[in-house]
C-alpha cells in the first residue's frame, strides 16, 4: 500500500489546488475507524494538495469523525483506489465540483441588481448597504469600520430607532470567504428587521430597546477573490513575510488562545494563525470596535458555514465558561426555534467538545472581553452541498436561522448586565 502511496504522491507535492475550474474534482466523505485510518489520511494529505472541509485541517481529524475533504481530478482515482484497498469507509459527496458550482446560481438570469435570494458580489453588496441605510433612515445608518488589506472600506450597519443609554448586539458574516451563505444571512436579517418593524411585536421590541452592529462581510478580500479567481478560498489575502502563499484565516488570528491548538504556523496552510494576533487588518479592525463599545455590546453573533452547529465558548480550551448552564440553555432554545421551521436540526454545545478545539476564534475572544453572550452559528449544511450551498436554500435557511438569533437577541434585552 504505501508503495501506492509514494508513487501517487511523487508528482504532487507541489501541486495546488488553485485552478479556477473546478472540473471533475471531487468532494470526499470518509470515516476513519481507528488510529491507522486516521494515519492514512495524514499521509495522504502529506503527498498531495488536500482542501479540508470539515474538519478544516488534517491535524483535527479523529477516528470516528466525519472528515469532508477536496482533491483534485486526476488525484480522485487514486484516491478511491487508496480507501478501498484500506478497508476505509467513504462516500463521494460532490462527484463534480464545478458541476456542482455552476448549479449554485438557480436563476440563470444573472443580473446586477441586488437580491436577498441570490448570492451577491461584493460591489453589489457594498451598493446595497448605501440605499438600505438611505432608504431607512430612522433605522439603519452606515459607516466604515476600517479597510481591508487591499484597501475596501469595511461597512457596518447600525440598527435600531435612536435613543438614550441603549444596549448592543454585534453581529458579523464572511470571516472565511467561501462560506457564501454566511454574509447572504447577514443581509436577510437587516431586510426582515426593516421590513417588519412596527408589524412584528418582538422585532419591533428589539430594535426599540437595541441597537445592533451588522457586518455584513468581515474578509471582503476573500470574498472577491471567491468570486474573481478561486471559488473555495478561505483566507484574508494578504502577504505573508518569507513566504509565498497568501493569507490568514481571520478566525484563527484573535488573541485568544492565540495558535495554540487547531491553529497552524504555516503561512501556507488553511488554518494559518497569521504572524501576531490581529496582525490582519481585518481582524484588528473589528477587535478595535468591539473595544471600544465594550460597554453597550451585550452579545455577540458570528455566522459561519457549514454543519448546522450552534457553538458558544470555549474552542480554544476543553475548560467550560463559568455560564456554561446558561449558553447551553440558550443554544438548546434557540435549536428548536430554528428546528420549528423546516425542522432543520442542529448540535449545540462550547466549540472544543462539540466540534474540535480551534484556537484564536471571534467568539472567544470576545467572551473574554467581557461579553457573555457569545456564539457562533455554523449554517446548512451538513455536508450535502458543503460550502457550494444552492441559491434555492438561501431563502429557507435565513428564515430559519433569523428565528434563533431573535430567540437570543429577545433573551439577551431580557438579561441585560
């Protein structure tokens, strides 16, 4: 076997995945039984360029874990041809990536005009939060929260009628730029929150009583180049001193823990935990307005995709936070709210235990600061689709999730500290 191995490893060390066609590359599911199992996949991630889906690095995976990875398409043969000859319970998940891209857009009509139930550009997105602040100017107002590596102003949305002393709540979406359904949530939530303010009592309540902080991208950098080059980056876009690979994962670059565990040094790797924390722009630039309203922020909410999990702290240690009963309780609610639409079922629980640990993520960080309700949301699916979510499911899974965050947003006002 591992002859095999090395001879199919030879030629690819070198090889990335960085090919904009995505054509006959394909998505694998396999559950390693045991120890040895799990030792086959390393190896296999050490001769050839391997995309980790879920979990987002090799160094995470255990026996008994559902581990989603892409290779490319000369490599899938081989690959087969490895799990089976190992006895390795698998499943081809996306038999054509790019197939399964192009069928993402269902409305062939592509236009330039902003929708809720399409997945939006970054200018088209930028363009909209200029007309929902201008259209709503007693609700929503704009402003830049910082600049990106390549220069993009960062817009945020306040939200909420005016007036004295009011709590917060800062929600954000696109930390990783490929999880496209995250910043699509971000946009449904500010529409709802307008569009039914005044009709529906709880919404009404909560903008009333609380002002909310929307980022509706957080690594726009990542997010153009998803749609301009490489559909499944994941990182910000900056360069990295000594080395030619490009990119931080913003998630992994708070100080929090900061490259401890589930975090690489590797600037080439996906989970790369950046030279210093907040060393991304990005990143620092929204720790430095959570700093600074520190006093009013009272949760925090961040969207992520994909596996249907709804986590609170801690991901960075096994130790529990000292109001775990109360996040779990929380999480537990919210789950059935959002099951009660589509019956939609998700997993709650603190990140390490739950998923796996990860250290130097936004929602620790920010408990630590101070805020005790901290969580963060991982949307459809459950590997299906993946990151390749079609547009049909933006509608039902924004709808769902929007029942959990007013859940948490409503009990948030209702236990102010």
């Amino acid at each position: 076997m591992w002859a095999l191995l090395v001879l199919i490893g030879a030629a690819s060390v070198s090889a990335h995945l960085q090919d904009p066609s995505f054509d006959g590359q394909k998505v694998f599911r396999v559950i390693p039984q045991n120890d040895e199992q799990v030792e086959i996949l390393n190896f296999l991630a050490s001769i050839m360029e391997v995309d980790f889906w879920q979990p987002d690095s090799i160094t995470m995976v255990r026996p008994k874990m559902k581990v989603d990875f892409r290779v490319e398409a000369k490599k899938s043969f081989e690959v087969e041809d490895l799990l089976k000859e190992n006895a390795m319970e698998y499943e081809v998940l996306i038999d054509n990536l790019q197939a399964a891209l192009d069928a993402q857009f269902d409305s062939k009509d592509r236009t330039a005009s902003h929708s809720y139930e399409k997945y939006n550009n970054w200018d088209t997105i930028a363009a909209w939060t200029a007309d929902i602040a201008a259209q709503n100017p007693d609700l929503v107002s704009r402003s830049v929260m910082g600049e990106t590596y390549e220069g993009r102003p960062m817009y945020l949305l306040k939200m909420g009628k005016r007036g004295p002393n009011k709590k917060a709540i800062f929600m954000d979406c696109g930390f990783h730029a490929r999880e496209w359904i995250s910043p699509a949530f971000c946009q449904w939530f500010v529409k709802e929150a307008v569009e039914t303010y005044g009709k529906d009592t709880v919404m009404t309540t909560l903008l009333d009583k609380l002002d909310f902080y929307v980022l509706p991208v957080v690594n726009i950098d990542g997010y153009v180049y998803t749609w301009t080059n490489d559909r499944m980056w994941r990182k910000t876009r900056s360069k990295n001193a000594g080395s030619t690979c490009i990119g931080t994962d913003p998630n992994r670059n708070f100080d929090a823990g900061w490259c401890t565990i589930g975090a690489s040094e590797s600037p080439c790797s996906s989970t790369y935990c950046g030279s210093a924390p907040e060393s991304e722009k990005e990143t620092k630039a929204l720790a430095d307005f959570i700093r600074e309203h520190l006093s009013t922020i009272k949760a925090y909410l961040t969207i992520h995709s994909y596996s249907q999990l709804l986590l609170f702290p801690y991901s960075y240690t096994y130790s529990l936070p000292p109001n775990y009963q109360e996040l779990n309780s929380i999480a537990s609610t919210a789950s059935k709210k959002l099951a009660s639409l589509h019956n939609t079922k998700y997993t709650y629980g603190p990140g390490a235990k739950t998923i796996y640990p990860a250290a130097g993520g936004s929602d620790d960080w920010a408990y630590d600061q101070g805020i005790k309700y901290s969580f963060t949301f991982e949307l459809r699916d459950t590997g299906r689709y993946g990151f390749v979510l079609p547009e049909s499911q933006i509608k039902p899974t924004c709808e769902e999730t929007l029942l959990a965050v007013k859940y948490i947003a409503n009990y948030v006002l209702e236990h102010l500290y």
